[in-house]
C-alpha cells in the first residue's frame, strides 16, 4: 500500500506568519531603504484543510523558513561617522581613518547556522512542566545534508564528487552514476526540491548545478512504492544547490532542528591555480519543514534564529628599513697661538649632522645610532662627545683637548664613526590578523499575545561571539585576496570549528546584550592609532569627553592612571570586572572612548584638521639624559647642549628655551644649558713655579685664565691661591695666584 499521508498539490499556499521587522520598507518613493546587507528571516506557513489530515490524533503542518544571508555592513548613521568621528573631536587623523575602516567595510558571511524551534503558545512555567511528549515536533525537514566527496591531496586540493542516485518505477528499476562539475554560467535555469509528492521550484538567471557523464542500467524488480524511494534517496542528497555550501541539519524528531552552512573550500575564479580564500556565503536559503502536534492543541509558535559568521582582518604594520648613513665627525686639534706663558691648555671643538632624506626617518626604536669607532690622541685629557638622536636627524659633538707645558706642545684630537639607522616614515602592512566575529538575529511567530519567550525582537543583529583565528593573511578577505587551495581549505576549516564551537562557547555572549559597535577588534583600531607616547588623544579617564562622572570616578578609584587606550584595549567584560561596571556601564565607557558620547562639533569644525602642538615641560634641575628622554616622550627636539658655569651637579639643566608650560609645534627643538658643575678641586700648587702652577690648574679641569698678583719671572714660585686648595670649583670660577719672594707654603 503506497504512503499517502503526507501527499499534497504540487503548489502549496504558503501564509507569511512573520518576518523581520526591521527590513520592512515603511515609506516609498524617499530611497531611504532598509538595510542592504543585513541577514534576515522571513517563517511561512501552510495547514491542510482537514480532509487531508489522515492522522487520528496529530494534525500536520508545512513550515517555510526562509533566511537571506549576506554579509554585513553598518549605516554610517548608526556607527556615528557622520557626526561624531570628525578631526573636530580626534587630534590623530589616523584614529579616525582606523575608526571608518572597521565600521564602514563590508564583512562578507562565511559560515551560518540557522535554529528553528516549535512549542505550545502557553507561559513559561507551563511548558517547563509539560510533558516531552505534549509538544509539537518535525516530523521531516529538507534540506537534511550536503556532503562534498572528496580526494584529498597532502596539499589540500580536492577532487570532484561521486554521487549516485537510485529511482525505483514500477516494475523495473535504473541505477544511474554522476560525475559531477560545479556549474555557474549565464544562463537561466531552475532549482527544486521535492518531498514526497510536494515540489517546490524557483526561477533563478544563471545556470547552478551538475553536469553529468552518466551511465544507466535496467533491470526487472518488483514493484514498489516511488514517493518513499525519493523521499529515502533525497534525503541525503538534496538537487537544491544554488548556495554553493555545504549542509548538515541535526535534532530531526524534536521540536528544534539545527541547519549548519558553509561556503565549499574552493571555488575557481581565474585561470590561475589561486583561489580567493573561502566562498563568502550569499544568498536565500529556503528549509522545509513538516511539524506535527496533537490535534486538541493550539497552532504552535515558531522561532527562528540565524547566526552568521563574519572575518575582520587587523593590518600588522612594520617600518621598512632604509639604507643606513655613515656619520664621521673628525676634530683635529688647535695650534697654540699668542703668548706661550699663558697658552698652557687648548680645545678645539666640532660637529657633524646626518640629515634623515625626504621619506625617512631616523630609526628612534633601534637606538637611532651605533657608534662605531671613536680614536685620535689625547694631549690634556681625554676627549668628550655626545649624540643625539631626533626624529629626522643625528647630530654629533665633540672636543679635543692639547697641552702645552714650558715649550713642549702635546696635540690631541678626535675622530668618531657611527652608524645612523634610518626607516622609511610610513609604516609598511606586511600582513593582518584575523578575529572571527558572529552576529544572530531572530523571530518568535505567536499565533497569539502569549510569547514563548520574554526576549524581544532584535532590531538589529546581536554580537555573540569574537575569537582570534590563526589565519596570517597577506591581504585582508574579501579584498582581492589570493591564497592557494591549501590555504583556503584550512582557512575553512578553521572558520567551521569555530562556527560549531560557538554553539555553547564560554565566552559566548547572550543574545541581544551585545551590538556591532561593541567588538574587540574595532576597539582596538582606534587603539592603535594613538599608541605613540603621550598622544594628545590619549586623555586621562577623567578628561574622556561625554563620559558619565560615576563611570569616570569608579574607574579613576581603581585605576587613576587609566587612559583612552589602555580602556580601549580592555574587553567590555574586563571593563566590568576591573572597575564593578554593569554591562550598560562597561559599554557606555566604551562608546565614549571611542569619541561617540561627547558633542558633536559645529560647522566648520568638523573639517578644520587642528594644528597639532605640544606644551614644552620644565626640565629645571633635570639630568641631560632624563631631560633629553622627557622631550622626546613629548614628541619635542632637543638642540646641541650648551655649557654654563654653574655649581649644580654636572649635565643639570640650568636654563631652556623656550621656558617650561609654552605650547609650541611639534618637534620644534628646546636648547639646554647644562651646568659645568663644580668638579675642579683646586689643586695644592704653593711653592711651584709658575708654569707648574698653571699647568697643574689646567689639568685639574679649570678653563678660565687665573689672575697673577705680585711680580716675577718664570722662576717665581706660588706663594698662595684663592680659593683654598682642596676647594671645589667650576671649571670657569675665578682663581688668584699670588708670587713673589722665595715661595713657601704660605696662605
């Protein structure tokens, strides 16, 4: 006897019962359409009239669920680029570039999992109650599975699958083989799907399916039922291919079903042996599927929920290195002129600059210099130099020292060589990680005002999961990326684990507590902009514009040194832990680190790029080193020191120009005085003649020309010295020798 209880027309009547609510057009003729790229659900449905119910005790019915997946794309106005992300409110232009990259791209989907459940119309604590056997359940769905048989290749390449099909007519039966080559052409063709005796069909233009080389054989058998054969032999091998993916459906006999989707590894593009990573998925998958409940039961509710799964690639930004510069400073050292009593201790001083070429910049990260050698003769004591590093330049300076005691002259002199790194001043991308990033969305169909289920309608989809995938990528997906077919298979798989995982994943969010706006990856695309030391974006907590003053003072509590970038690189679940946000809290902080909560700029500013400018700090009392590190913190320049005869400890600076709280451009050069400091000690020189005397003056340090009181030739002796022996001095202080007499040790 032939299974009919399941038969219907060819056509059937399908009843939208629901459909997204925010993709209804609800005004024409103003091309203010809903979203474009955005999935969405749509739930039709269609109940026998009751001469076709043959069940005694269950009723039947047809449910279309039918879910457009795209990719995903936010509307400016929903993200804030239009009124917000303006130079008027960032001082780095690259936050806001960084900013619209994240949100303004389009995300193409690259794997879903669609979930439809059925239950009773009644409050939450009966159905917790009832029966398992009081529900509704599938009793059948389509499609139930998409296999791609494949040969695999050490390298990932795949073979075209092997089908075969089995059709059993009355009286004889034909076994047929398919070979089967992926077709997508310009022509116009058609899709089906048949369940028992129900047909459903659409018109598509282009042609999707197989071509086959097929070989038939006949035999004599005995006659059987062909509704069920098509229905056993389809089941597992669907005609409805045009989403080019592979699919799994799961839980059949309960009254939820699981539909898995992925784009197939590989799909040709060009003649070339690339391909263009994994297939996005796009398009309309329709699923049918047949409920069954009691018939003293009312119609059921129906939710369906539709998860998609997206890639956002972060760019990886390396300096690329330029050839580097040679720096060579030579000083040689100076004739002694005049009068060669006096002339007893002579320096010569010089400097070289190697200038980083238009496009370059000295390489700060590597130390900006190595010194290579340093050389020459020392006459009167061991030669000083110093480098300094800028951002466009390394400046060498030096001295050389002579000595010239009773006739005898000892030159001595300086060379240096170091080598200057240098890169080239905008940063290279040489690759992107990739987060893998899942929005859902759903429906709840109700035949009445009684919901299953409290949880609203989304309006727009929700963010339920972000996971880092170890895919290194040269190119960013879906940008005219090239992988090879080994890549692009492991890049699906790992795209399905994390798909499938996701499912009951720990650090999965509920639906709805999350939106777009608040992943991890494009909170760290503003991050990144303002990375640089002391970037002026980089406000304090309490400076963060918009913020509300509870959230900024129970951060301020914990961490009072918190700024925009350090929150902006906090999850919004650390935010809550850290600082006892509620989740409303943790993301409110976070939209107004992203410069989204303070108000908008007027007119003009939103376009006038603000000069940017740095408050020169006051280094009074500062060693040289940390003085020279505090202005390049500052993104200020630092001009050769200066000496200054001072008795502040050596290197301090004494003075600076301009003075400490001025604002000015950035890099713009701070010229210190250093302080010689008070390191001659006046050496005991009573009793020695006068050229000893002064000899041993200039070799204790002290550069300024001594005052000679009394009368005497060459072969006077020293009979006193102000200041004291043993006194410490600076190298320029005023020092008297008195001579005369026979000498002594006298005061």
């Amino acid at each position: 006897m032939a299974l009919n209880t399941l038969s219907l027309p060819v056509d059937i009547p399908w009843k939208r019962i629901c459909v997204s609510p925010d993709m209804v057009e609800r005004t024409v003729c103003d091309r203010r359409f809903p979203y474009r790229w955005r999935s969405s659900l749509a739930v039709f449905s269609y109940e026998p009239p009751e001469e076709d119910q043959t069940y005694e005790d269950m009723l039947v019915t047809y449910l279309k669920v039918t879910a457009t997946i795209t990719g995903f794309q936010a509307d400016a106005n929903e993200v804030g680029i239009k009124n917000r992300l303006i130079h008027g409110y960032w001082l780095t232009p690259e936050a806001v570039a960084n900013y619209e990259d994240a949100v303004g791209q389009y995300y193409g989907c690259y794997g879903a999992i669609l979930e439809v459940a059925i239950a009773p119309p009644v409050s939450l604590a009966e159905l917790r109650t009832m029966p398992p056997e009081h529900f509704p359940y599938f009793i059948d769905f389509q499609p139930k599975k998409r296999e791609l048989y494949e040969v695999v290749s050490e390298t990932g390449e795949v073979m075209s699958r092997t089908l075969e099909g089995v059709s059993v007519q009355k009286g004889t039966t034909s076994t047929r083989s398919h070979e089967n080559l992926d077709i997508l052409t310009g022509q116009s063709g058609e899709a089906s799907i048949f369940y028992g005796l129900v047909q459903a069909s659409g018109s598509r233009t282009g042609q999707w399916g197989t071509k086959d080389v097929s070989g038939e054989d006949y035999s004599n058998t005995r006659s059987t039922d062909e509704s069920r054969e098509r229905r056993e032999t389809q089941s597992h091998t669907t005609q409805y291919s045009q989403m080019y993916h592979q699919f799994t459906a799961y839980h059949l006999g309960t009254n939820r079903a699981v539909f898995y989707m992925l784009p197939r590894p590989r799909i040709v593009q060009s003649d070339h042996t690339f391909v263009n990573g994994p297939r996005a998925l796009e398009g309309i998958q329709d699923v049918f599927l047949i409920a069954m409940r009691r018939r003293n039961t009312p119609m059921f509710c129906v939710e369906a929920y539709l998860e998609t799964a997206h890639i956002a690639a972060t760019p990886i930004k390396e300096y690329r290195a330029a050839p580097s510069k040679l720096l060579h400073l030579h000083v040689p050292p100076m004739q002694p002129v005049g009068d060669k009593d006096y002339q007893f201790w002579l320096f010569n001083e010089g400097s070289e600059t190697v200038q980083a070429p238009e496009g370059q910049e000295v390489d700060l990260d590597k130390g900006g210099y190595k010194v290579e050698s340093t050389s020459g003769s020392s006459g009167g004591g061991p030669p000083k130099w110093t480098i300094t590093p800028y951002p466009d330049r390394v400046t060498a300076w030096g001295q050389s020292w002579s000595k010239y005691v009773e006739g005898d002259f000892f030159p001595g002199e300086l060379d240096l060589k170091a080598t200057v790194f240098l890169r080239y001043s905008k940063p290279e991308t040489v690759g992107y990680d990739t987060t893998l990033w899942l929005t859902g969305r759903g429906l709840c169909c109700c035949p009445s005002k009684r919901t299953v289920s409290q949880r609203p309608l989304m309006e727009r989809p929700s963010l339920v999961r972000e996971v880092p995938l170890r895919l290194r990528l040269r190119k960013p997906v879906g940008r005219d990326l090239r992988m090879t077919i080994s890549e692009a298979n492991e890049a699906t798989a790992q795209i399905g684990r994390e798909v499938l995982r996701s499912i009951d994943a720990p650090d999965r969010h509920a639906f709805g507590e999350r939106e777009f706006l608040d992943a991890q990856f494009i909170a760290d695309s503003v991050a990144r902009a303002i990375a640089q030391p002391d970037n002026p974006d980089d406000v304090p907590v309490r400076d963060i514009a918009g913020l509300d003053r509870k959230i900024s003072a129970k951060v301020a509590r914990s961490a009072p040194a918190a700024t925009r970038r350090s929150l902006l690189l906090m999850s919004l679940s650390e935010l809550g832990d850290r600082f006892d946000l509620s989740q409303g809290e943790a993301r409110a902080l976070r939209r107004a680190a992203l410069g989204l909560a303070g108000p908008a700029p007027e007119g003009a500013a939103r376009w006038t790029r603000r000069t940017r400018s740095r408050v020169v700090p006051d280094l009074s009392g500062l060693p040289h080193d940390v003085a020279q590190r505090l202005l390049w913190k500052n993104k200020l320049g630092v001009s050769p020191p200066a000496q200054l005869d001072s008795g502040l400890p050596r290197d301090t600076v004494v003075r600076q120009n301009p003075a400490g709280g001025t604002s000015v451009p950035e890099w713009t050069p701070v010229e210190l005085a250093l302080a010689s400091g008070a390191i001659v000690v006046i050496p005991d020189i009573r009793g020695t003649s006068l050229p000893v005397a002064l000899g041993r003056l200039r070799a204790a340090g002290l550069e300024s020309k001594p005052l000679i009181e009394g009368r005497g030739g060459r072969a006077a002796r020293v009979s006193g010295v102000r200041p004291r022996p043993g006194t410490p001095v600076t190298p320029n202080a005023r020092v008297t020798l008195t001579v005369g007499g026979a000498g002594g040790r006298g005061k």
